[in-house]
C-alpha cells in the first residue's frame, strides 16, 4: 500500500543546505527555481532516500517542532560503508556506536538543525 514517505525539512538557508547534502552525496532531482540555490522548495535524493527542503524565515522556524530522521540501511557492511564516506566531512555528531535498545547507529545534525540517525538493527 504505502511506498515512500518524504520528510520536508524547514531550512533557512536553501544554498547552505543544498550544498551541504550534495557533500554527502545527494543529487537535486527537483526544485522550483531554474538554480536550486535559490529555490524555496527542492528535494535532495541518494539511491531510495529523499528529503524535500522548503524555506522557513527564522520565525516560521522557530514555530516549527524540532523531529529527527531515521534512516534504516540494509545492512551493516552499508551502515560501515556510508560512515566512513562521511566522516572525513567532520559532520557526525553521535559515532558508530550499539545502542542497548538494539541498532548500530551514527547521527548528525543538518543545517536546518534536523537530527538524522542512520542505523541497522543488531
């Protein structure tokens, strides 16, 4: 029945947050402006995950309740895999680590101040 879900992730800065997701890896598929930069709705994709951006001025932002994202991977090797490609980029706030409530997960915190944790179940 259900097929995907899209989180839109409030950003105030849509440039910033373009490019921080294209560092990890992330096409712009869609956006509303011609450049992407200046768009104030876009989605970011990598293989079957997306995430819409849509600007917020900073008081609409703050308005907006805080929510984290977890990715579920297929399997360890590719939970490894993705680690090690991201943490050159200095962006990983919470490192590989197992949880006592059952995954191995990583995290890090998206411009737009999002939570995103990546994780397979032990």
């Amino acid at each position: 029945m259900f097929k995907t879900v899209n989180p839109v992730l409030a950003v105030i800065d849509m440039a910033e947050s373009i490019r921080f997701w294209q560092r990890l890896g992330f096409s712009v598929p869609f956006s509303d402006q011609e450049d992407p930069a200046f768009s104030d709705y876009a989605g970011v994709r990598r293989e079957n995950i997306e995430f819409h951006l849509q600007t917020f001025t900073p008081e609409q932002r703050g308005s907006n309740k805080a929510v984290s994202v977890r990715v579920q991977m297929e399997n360890l090797d590719a939970l490894k895999a993705i680690y090690q490609e991201w943490l050159p980029l200095e962006i990983i706030s919470a490192r590989l680590d197992e949880k006592p409530w059952g995954t191995v997960e990583f995290g890090f915190y998206a411009p737009c101040g999002t939570a995103f944790f990546f994780y397979v179940d032990r």
